[in-house]
C-alpha cells in the first residue's frame, strides 16, 4: 500500500506527523509513504526509513509572489511531480485550507478530519473520507488517531518518532548543552538574563553551552548571552539536519516553546521546554526524557505516566521559572 501524507508545515506540525508513520509501519505490512511538505521543511519526512519520497512545494515563498512562481513554471512542476502517482490513500493530515488544496491535487481517495475537527472546517470539503477527531487531545495523538482510522487498525500506547539518533553527526566530543532560546513569538521568550543565570550553572559543572539562531534578531540575542559567559558559544547559520546532528549529541537541551524543542524531543534528548504563554497540553514536547514547564500549580509535578505508556507531554507547574529550576529539572529528573 502506498499512501500519500499532506503535512506541509511548520516544523513542529512535522514532528508531531513521525509517531503516526511508525504507528503504520507496525501496524500494515509492506506500507510506503510520499510525503508533501514545505520545501524549509522537507529534510524532516525524509529521517523516517518509512518514507519513500519527499514533494517539496513552496507555499510560503509562491505567495511573496505568485505570478512569477508562476511564469518560471515553480507551481506546474511540483504539482506535476505531485500528480506522477496514484495512491492507495492520501491523507491531509494538517486540516488547513491549504492543505486541502494540496490533496485536491493528488491522485488518490482522499481523507482527512471532519468539519468539526479541522482546525479550518472549510478544509473539510475536499475529502472524500472524513474522519472524526475529538479535540482537545494532544496533537500527536490528533494524527496518530487519524493514521489508525484511515488505515484500519488500533493505535498503540507507546509514541516512537522513528528516528535514529546515529543518522545525524556532530563534531563535538565533550559534554555540552542546548540552549534554544528564539522563537518568532516575543512572548514565548524567556528573559535573557535568566539564560546567563543558567549558563553561568552549567559552566560550573563543566558543560560547554552551543547557541544556535535563525534570524537577526535571534543572533544578536545569542551573541550577547555569549558575551557574558565564557563558556557558551554561538554557532554558524545551520540547516535542520546539522541542528539535528547538534542535539542528537546533546547532554541536555532546554527551550522555548519551538520547533526545535519538538525536535529534541523526537531525538530522545533530556530537556526542560518553558511555556511562557502557551499551554503545553495540546502542544507540548512530548518524549521520553522531556519535562514542560509552566508558571502555575494546575499540573502535577510528578511525571503524568511511565515510560512506554504515556499518554501525553510530562508537565510540571512552578511558581517562578528561574534558571535555578530549570538546572534543578536537569541535574535531578535527567542525571546529567
């Protein structure tokens, strides 16, 4: 059986997807997956042994300028390239407009979620198949119970990206940590003197600390906590996969609500991710050896399950975020 997923951004959207494809792959024997996603994002489908193909589109840099996508023949080709296949079942795992659009393309019967589970209802009407998901539920699980309804078979308890930490390299050997501090959002950040705190903590025990940054802003973020403390240093521009390489070394990461967090999640890396103003029960890291962190005392903070049965991210409520916390998660919960 071949299958066609629609899940073109962002990157966390893409990360949540990986548990699903697994789910399959143990589930129906001989499955092959082609994957459609953004053409920033298009390395990510490609670490899962699962998957066959990699369609990358390029909504987001198309609309800067649809008419010159258009005349330099951008859309024809990846939407031929799209269309070069039938598929046994083709599933819109994203239930946005967009996405739907993208399906609408594809040869094959097409599923996706109801009008009431979409995240965008209209997107609903162009799926043959539509499939009720009860919201509220983790993302993960949002997909991993699409994936087990259009395919026909019980989703598992345990969650397994499917990646291999050995696929990707980094040249460091010494013991260093992660710190993702950037985010798009500027209410997601956590307070650049904190960040200090916590590397001047991590130097004393030993740990090298690696900055990495996406834009402007983020780079002068970094290198002004890599002025204040010896130990931390900012990185060059890198792609997803040498960020991916970077963490699969790591002896810990702690972030901010970002994809990248998600990613370190999927490599089974220790990690503390702080929820400035977001809730991490629809959303949160969710793996392993990773804890949310959030100011409140709505969640328990104890771990919410075993390792192997969990049912969604481990979230622990405190009443300040400081660094001493956050080294304390680390040092205690994770041995490091």
């Amino acid at each position: 059986m071949r299958v066609l997923i629609i899940k073109t951004s962002s990157l966390g959207d893409l990360i949540h997807t990986l548990p699903a494809v697994t789910d399959a792959v143990r589930n129906v024997p001989g499955i092959q997956f082609d994957w459609v996603a953004e053409e920033t994002f298009s390395e990510i489908p490609s670490w899962h042994p699962a998957v066959d193909r990699v369609i990358p589109i390029a909504i987001r840099r198309w609309r800067k300028n649809w008419s010159m996508a258009w005349a330099e023949r951008n859309i024809q080709e990846s939407f031929a390239n799209l269309r070069s296949r039938h598929y046994d079942r083709i599933i819109d795992a994203q239930g946005l407009i967009k996405s739907a659009i993208v399906a609408r393309f594809a040869r094959g019967t097409r599923y996706g979620m109801t009008r009431q589970s979409c995240r965008e209802p209209l997107a609903s009407v162009a799926y043959e198949k539509r499939i009720r998901i009860v919201k509220g539920n983790h993302a993960i699980n949002r997909v991993r119970e699409l994936f087990a309804a259009v395919l026909d078979y019980c989703c598992p308890a345990e969650i397994d990206y499917g990646l291999n930490k050995g696929d990707f390299e980094f040249p460091e050997s010494k013991p260093y940590l992660v710190f993702l501090h950037g985010s798009s959002w500027p209410s997601k950040l956590w307070p650049q003197d904190q960040w200090i705190e916590l590397a001047f903590l991590a130097e004393k025990a030993g740990f090298r600390i690696f900055l990495v940054w996406g834009d402007a802003n983020e780079k002068n973020r970094a290198q002004e906590i890599a002025s204040s403390c010896s130990a931390v240093s900012v990185l060059p521009k890198m792609n997803i996969t040498q960020i991916a390489g970077l963490l699969s070394r790591a002896a810990g990461v702690v972030g901010v609500d970002t994809g990248l967090s998600h990613l370190a999640a999927a490599l089974d890396i220790p990690g503390v991710t702080l929820y400035m103003a977001t809730d991490p029960k629809l959303t949160g890291a969710w793996g392993r050896q990773q804890t949310c962190l959030i100011l409140g005392n709505a969640y328990d903070s104890e771990c919410q399950s075993e390792v192997g049965v969990m049912e969604g991210p481990n979230i622990v409520g405190i009443d300040v975020m400081s660094a001493e916390t956050v080294w304390w998660l680390l040092l205690r919960k994770f041995q490091i």
